[in-house]
C-alpha cells in the first residue's frame, strides 16, 4: 500500500496522480487540518480527487481534526463506494473516536509517532477487529524536528506488541517539495535529503511496512525506481559505460549473490552470461561505484562482475568497464542479498 501525498491548496495535478496510479502506487495521503490551505476550497478539490478517481480502487488516509469529523462528513465520505478510506487522527486520540470512526465503516489511522502504551492496552482490550486499524508517523517539515531511527523503531515495536499484523506507513521526501519551508517532509530527519530507495531502505530497517512520498511531486524516474524497488526489491542503476566488450554481458538481468561479500556487490548470473574472451582493458582502481568485470587472465572467473562498496587496489585480472552515476550510489549500500538488478546507460566515455 505505498503510495503519495496530494494537496488541498491548490487544483489536483491530474496528469501526476495518474502518472503515478499507473506506475504502482495504490494509496493515497491527503489532508483537510493544514493551514496554510484555502477552508472554502480544500474540500471542493478533495471532491474533485474522489471524483477523478471514482473508476479506481484506491486507499485515501485522511488527515483530520477528531473535532471535524460528524455525519456529513461521514456521509460525504460514503458516496465513494470504490474507494477505502482511512481516517487519520493526528493528536486527541482516544477509544470512544477511534470506535466512532470504525462504527461509521471506516478504518481509523492512529498517529504512530506519539501513541502511548495506554492507549494501546485500552484498544487490545476494548477492540474485537483489529483489521479496522493501521498507523501512520508524522512528516516534519521543519529541518532538524525529525525523528531518529531508533524511535521509529522503538514505537513500532510498541504498535507490533499489541498488534501484530500491524500497518505501519511513514513518509519520506519527494522531488518538488511544499511550502512554506520547501524543506521535505520526510518521517527520519536523516532521510530529508537523502535518495528516496536510500530513505525508503531506512524506514523498512525500522519496521515500517507502508512507504508514503510526503512532499507533493516525486519525478518520473524516481518513483519508477522507487516502486519496483518496493515492490520486487529491484534496482535499476544508471551507469557509464567504459568498455564496449562486455555489454552483452552488462545489459542482461542481475541478482546479488546470497554470500555477497563485505567490499563488493557480485552477480551470480554474469559468469553464465560469458560465452566470448574478454581482453585486458582498463585495469585501474576500482573505486566506491566502480562496475568491474573479471578478463581472461582470471581464468573460470572470467565474466566476473562485480559493482565495488568500498576502494580496492587496480588488478591486471580485473577491467574496470563502468561507473554508477553520482545521483544512483547511495542506492549500492541499500542492495541486499538476493536482490535483482540491472544497469541502463545514459552516456559513454572511452
């Protein structure tokens, strides 16, 4: 259920959200509380979103004022037969508005960065239906307000002691960023900057399930990166190409062997792929990003290709025969054992 955040500020991006529905992302994060935003037209432009979208399944977490929410509401919300609906209350949460949300047919989505023990104790005992609740941390948009790993991890543990089968969605930073601090919304502060794979990596290492772009644009390619990255743990790394030779070898699919060692990413398919001699050509240092592939003086290791983690001396054996672009090297300490990938060139140096 990962998905992206659209805005009542301002009329719906039409061609985004479908760019992104296309791509994979099933869930989307909205709110009606953000002040910035124009109270006679944010719910005439989140009719207009529902509307546009009445054809596709989709989920909606809401981000609302417990004070807000009454039977229009409820009834504005029930119009929308295809969609779910999760309603978020951001802070005064308690049992008797978590059980009026459910009572009207809805799921209730508890802010997960302040939930307490007690409140958790109160539902594990009053609740008969557990799937009725999921969980969602704040985004700060104020630099340095973030929260630290840790935490994350800590309340999710808290969540997953009385709910096992807990959702859990956090929220990293998108490519166009939203006022007034244009400074990312993202759950970790580590990860305002940070590549969305790298960020996305960070909230799953701390027990987040559900992945949620905060801000209100990711571009095409990220978010294409992004979701198969989530979805198949698939990467796709923009290189240089430095060798012509070995294309046939480089341009094929790629899984990172189970054993990857400490220094480098290795292929388990690129020695199967090797059917001609590969010549000696460009045995230099193989730095953090360098993409390097075994010649024929490494004998049955020829065709070797490794991606490197971190510098290693020049090897006569090993040609260095590309190089991950700048903007994809956070993405190689992201990459795990088993996980697939491919390379796409953008441009050649020889």
């Amino acid at each position: 259920m990962h998905g992206f955040s659209i805005y009542l500020g301002q009329p719906i991006d039409k061609p985004y959200i479908k760019r992104m529905i296309t791509s994979g992302y099933s869930t989307i994060f909205t709110s009606v509380q953000i002040p910035e935003e124009n109270e006679s037209t944010k719910y005439r432009y989140l009719g207009e979103l529902l509307d546009y979208l009445s054809n596709d399944q989709l989920t909606y977490m809401i981000d609302i004022n417990p004070l807000l929410l009454d039977h229009n509401f409820y009834q504005f919300l029930h119009q929308y037969e295809t969609a779910e609906f999760m309603i978020r209350i951001d802070h005064s949460t308690s049992l008797n508005v978590v059980n009026d949300i459910i009572s009207n047919g809805f799921k209730c989505c508890i802010n997960a960065s302040i939930i307490s023990e007690q409140l958790l104790q109160q539902l594990y005992h009053e609740l008969k239906d557990f799937t009725y609740l999921c969980y969602c941390h704040n985004y700060y948009p104020r630099p340095d307000t973030g929260l630290e790993p840790q935490f994350v991890a800590s309340q999710n543990n808290l969540i997953l002691k009385y709910n096992a089968q807990a959702d859990i969605f956090g929220f990293i930073t998108g490519s166009t960023l939203r006022g007034p601090l244009y400074k990312g919304l993202p759950t970790i502060e580590s990860t305002r900057y940070q590549h969305p794979i790298q960020s996305a990596q960070l909230l799953k290492d701390n027990l987040v399930e559900h992945v949620m772009i905060g801000d209100p644009l990711i571009d095409s390619h990220a978010a294409q990166q992004l979701i198969t990255f989530l979805h198949h743990r698939h990467f796709n790394l923009n290189i240089m190409l430095l060798d012509d030779q070995v294309s046939s070898i480089l341009f094929k699919p790629h899984t990172v062997r189970a054993d990857n060692p400490a220094h480098v990413i290795r292929s388990q398919e690129a020695r199967l792929y090797c059917d001609t001699e590969i010549q000696p050509f460009s045995t230099n240092g193989r730095n953090f990003g360098a993409i390097t592939m075994d010649n024929k003086l490494n004998g049955r290791y020829q065709g070797e290709l490794q991606i490197i983690k971190n510098d290693l001396p020049p090897h006569n054996n090993i040609n260095v025969v590309g190089e991950v672009k700048k903007t994809d090297l956070p993405l190689i300490q992201c990459m795990r054992p088993n996980d697939t990938f491919e390379f796409t060139y953008k441009n050649k140096e020889l």
